[in-house]
C-alpha cells in the first residue's frame, strides 16, 4: 500500500519513506515486504524507536510530511495509505481465537478518517507550499504531541528497557518498560511494542496478539493488554487528532 | 539517549540529542535555551528539562528528550535521522532528502 502511494507521488517531487520500529530488528517485518512485488521506496528500520522521541511518534501507522529544505510542515498524525476501511470491517475466518475477534472489533471502533491522509497528501502534491494542509512552525510544533517530564522521563525508561532487553535482561527491561507505560499511557508503541515481546502465543497471530495467553494471565508482567487498554480509553482516543486545515 | 560513560564530553552527548552547545546557549533549529552556568551533562540536561534515568543492574543511564517547547517538538527543523535500509544495503539519511518532499512513515509488524 505504501508502495502503490509512492509510485503515485514520487513523479510529483514526495518521496515515502517508510520505517519499520521493531526492538527486534527486520525478522518480523519480513512478511509484510515480501507481500510487496518490488519495492522501490526507501524502507529502513528502527530498532531503538528513535523517531518516537525525535518525532513524536505515539501510534502506527502515523507520518510526518517534511519539506523540501527539512523542515518539518505536518507533525506526526495518523496515515493511512489507501482507501480501505480498517481491519475490523474485514471478513473474519471462522476459526479465528475469540480474543483476536474481539480485537478485530474494537479496531473497527478506532474513529479515525482514513480518507484525510490520502486527502491531504495528494493535495500537498499538487500545490506545495501553498496547500492548506502545510502547517507553519507554530502550527507544527503545537500540533506535535505533548511532552512534560513524564512523558520524557517515560522515553528514558522505554529507552533503557530496550536496552536492556537488546543485551538480554528481560526483568530488568520489563520494569522499565511497565514505568514507560504508567508515566505515558497515550503512548501506544511503547505499549505495543513490550506487549508484543512479552507474547507467549505461538504461530501466525503471535505479533497481532499483544496480551495473556488465555488461561495464563497470572504470568502476564503487564498491567494493561491490547484490548482492555483501548476498552478503558475508548477507541476515539486511539490516535491523536490531527490538525485540520482552514475551512 | 543511551549514556554508557557519564564522564563524556556534554557538548558530544547534547548534539547526539540534536542540540548544538552555543555562546548563547544550547540551540536547535531557531531555538536556544540559555545554559547559565550550567556546563555540565546533568546540569544542561537540567536547563533543557531532560530527564536523566539510571538502571540499578547495569551502568547505564537514558537521558530523555526535551521538555522546553511542552511538545515532541520544539521547532519545525527536521532532526538528522540516520537509520539502515531494509531494502538494499547501507544508510539512509534524512539530509540526503534536501531537496524532496518526504512523507516519513511510521509502521510495525506488531
């Protein structure tokens, strides 16, 4: 999908470049490229989530548009490639787990409009600098997420957690993962990301799970999962609202 | 940002962070902070509301981003990104899009 929107607007001068956050490196991402026939984008990867603390990265997919001479001109919001509906509205196979139907669900409820990053971009294409979807400074740097200290010293912790983890120290990062997400709870990688390396599950819906085993749960080290999470914020608050050009 | 040896050079840690340690203070894009007296890592970290988190187990210790602006941001000057291609081999730069309109994608397998 990514793909097919840079084929599309790389003639017009906007290059998509996309980056795989995983702590674990390429391995997991490798089904997803392979689905790809040629890949001619720029596709990279980040396994310290450093655009999470340099960008404001809080969910995927979001995007940041920057600009010809690198300044930043949309912050960090999500961005949908394509103009499908979400995964929740897709045909479910009938022997799926009742814990990935339920998830299946509440995606379907993530109020998002998936049509405005599709909107905007091509619009961004075609007139440049004078699209209304092109935020000035102030704009951008207040559209970008909030950043007290908790939220900063939650990236310190995410930080050391995967540190920890990359030299094998499981416990030590699970703590500083579980501080990450009590001090910055709207940060959805920070969470996804410890879930997913802490999923037990075995097979293909292993990556997708993002919680308990069933029938395991004292084994658990998280407070939050997938799916009690977004019940308890609500699937309206899953992405940051973006900020909306000028009637 | 990893900080294995605390004794580094504050000016390498703070541009490794993106801040470039000026007369006039610690600069990013159009912004400086004014540093004071402040010279060292715990100090200008101090200054620019970066919180500094040790490990107990390991020597190790994470600065965290800063907190001047209240946002992810503190100006609309893209940061330098360097990170590793997936698809062929080598770097990628964000530098290396002057002159490119780039849509930074973020995405995951989980």
């Amino acid at each position: 999908m990514w793909e097919d929107l840079h084929r599309e607007l790389s003639p017009q001068g906007i290059d998509i470049v996309t980056v795989c956050l995983d702590v674990e490196g390429i391995e997991g991402a490798e089904p997803d490229l392979a689905a790809v026939d040629e890949v001619t984008h720029i596709a990279v990867v980040d396994q310290t989530h450093v655009i999470d603390e340099l960008f404001g990265i809080v969910n995927v997919p979001m995007a940041v548009w920057i600009d010809e001479d690198l300044n930043i001109v949309r912050p960090a919001e999500f961005a949908w490639p394509g103009d499908r509906e979400g995964a929740g509205a897709a045909q479910l196979p009938d022997d799926l787990p009742e814990r990935m139907v339920d998830m299946a669900q509440a995606a379907g409820q993530i109020q998002v409009d998936r049509l405005f990053f599709g909107t905007a971009v091509r619009d961004w294409a075609q007139h440049g600098a004078r699209s209304n979807y092109v935020l000035s400074e102030d704009q951008v740097v207040a559209g970008s997420v909030r950043r007290g200290q908790d939220e900063a010293t939650a990236a310190a912790h995410f930080e050391l957690g995967q540190a920890l983890h990359q030299r094998g120290d499981i416990d030590g990062s699970i703590g500083h993962f579980r501080e990450a997400h009590r001090l910055d709870p709207n940060n959805w990688t920070y969470k996804r990301q410890a879930w997913e390396l802490a999923s037990r599950v075995e097979g293909p819906l292993a990556r997708f799970w993002q919680g308990p085993v069933p029938g395991q749960e004292d084994e658990w080290p998280y407070e939050g999962d997938w799916l009690s999470d977004i019940t308890a914020v609500g699937p309206k608050n899953y992405y940051p609202e973006p900020v909306m050009p000028p009637e | 940002m990893l900080l294995s040896d605390q004794t580094v050079e504050p000016g390498e840690v703070f541009a490794a962070a993106g801040w470039e340690i000026k007369p006039e203070g610690a600069c990013r894009g159009p912004v400086c902070v004014p540093l004071g007296e402040a010279t060292t890592v715990q100090a200008i970290a101090q200054r620019l509301g970066m919180p500094l988190v040790t490990s107990d187990s390991h020597d190790l210790a994470a600065l965290g981003p800063a907190t001047v602006s209240g946002r992810a941001l503190t100006s609309a000057v893209a940061p330098d990104l360097e990170l590793p291609l997936v698809v062929g081999d080598g770097v990628w730069r964000l530098a290396d899009q002057r002159g490119r309109r780039t849509v930074m994608v973020a995405w995951a397998p989980w």
